[in-house]
C-alpha cells in the first residue's frame, strides 16, 4: 500500500466538501469564483514583476506606491488596490492594463 500524504488527505476532503457546498448554494460557488479569479491575477502580477526582473523595492522607487500597498497587491486577498494603485503598479513593471472579452471556454 502507498504511502498517502496526511496533508492530501485533509485538502483532498476539504476540497470535496467545498465542492458539495457550491453545488448546493450559488453563493457560494459565487465567492470561490470571485477569489480564483482574484488569485489567479495576483500570480499573473507577481510573475510579471519577476519577469521584468524587479523586486517590490524597486517597483515602489517606479510606482510611488509604498512597499506595504505593493504586497497587498500581490498577496492580501483581503484587501482590493484601488484601480488607481493597480494602474501604477503595471505600469512600474512595464506592462498595461487591458481589458478583453472573454475568451469562450
């Protein structure tokens, strides 16, 4: 018998209940859509910033954006930058902000 991961185990029943909570309440499903999206733009935003080879120090000498606000952007899912922020910060990394439509899935 394999060896199985306590920790897999544990995500893995998580995973499932979460699963069976957004089947059952729209809400929910909602939320877990909303902070995907979210989390998946934060990545997208580190790896440009690592991309462009720049630490938050140096975006923050860029941006004007104190260090702090820079790692809420990156990682503080509690917290949403202000379009304002956000714009500076892309534009501190050498990139834009877009907007296109949705590709379809």
């Amino acid at each position: 018998m394999p060896f199985q991961n306590v920790t897999d185990v544990i995500l893995n029943e998580e995973a499932q209940e979460l699963e069976k909570m957004c089947t059952e309440n729209p809400e929910v499903m909602k939320s877990v859509s909303e902070f995907d999206k979210e989390f998946e733009l934060r990545l997208k935003l580190i790896e440009a910033r690592k991309k462009a080879g720049l630490t938050q120090k140096e975006v923050e000498e860029r941006s004007g954006l104190a260090q702090q606000a820079i790692s809420r952007i990156e990682t503080d899912n509690k917290i949403s930058p202000s379009i304002k922020s956000l714009i500076k910060y892309v534009d501190a990394i050498g990139y834009e902000l877009t907007l296109s439509p949705k590709s379809n899935r």
